[in-house]
C-alpha cells in the first residue's frame, strides 16, 4: 500500500493505493503519526485506490478510528470498491465510520 496526504484547512485527506494487508502495519503506523501530527478535525481515508483489504487492513482502519477520537477528529471512509466495499459492509463499518462513495 502506498499514500499520498493532502491537508486544505482543518481537512486531511489521504489517498491509499494498492493491497491494504497486514504487511503495511509500520507504514500505516507512520502514517497515523503524520496525520496526527497535523491535527485535523475532518480525516478523509480515500479507499478509491485500494483494490484488496484483509482483517489486519480493517484493523489499521480501526486504529485510525481510535487515534482521531482522540483528539476528536471526525475520520470517513471514502470510494470504497469492489472487495474492499463488501469487507466494509461484512465487518459493519457503516456503524462504526461515515462512509461515503
């Protein structure tokens, strides 16, 4: 998995590309960091790019999820497909995230 961030305003808005899985935990780990580095109250999570996500995937997601709480950043889910949508939709992160196409 590979990202790219952009922030405009109180809004960052990440980008991810390629397999989601367990071996981009130090990755997304750095990226968690750098997110929250920039304090931003919105945290878009663009899944457009992301063709596969497994359970550890979905975990990270979750993780991004606790570290906004945190600092009470709201975080959404974006353009989410194929696979990745019917993970979303197994796991029930519509309950847990706003998820938007």
């Amino acid at each position: 998995m590979n990202y790219t961030t952009a922030q405009s305003g109180d809004t960052i808005k990440v980008d991810l590309v390629g397999r989601f899985t367990f071996g981009d935990h130090s990755s997304f780990r750095k990226l968690i960091e750098e997110i929250r580095s920039q304090s931003a109250e919105t945290q878009i999570l663009d899944l457009s790019g992301v063709e596969f996500i497994d359970s550890a995937g979905l975990g990270m997601l979750l993780l991004a999820r606790d570290e906004g709480e945190k600092i009470r950043a709201t975080v959404i889910l974006k353009g989410a497909q194929g696979q990745v949508k019917r993970m979303l939709e197994v796991a029930r992160f519509d309950t847990l995230f706003k998820l938007e196409d």
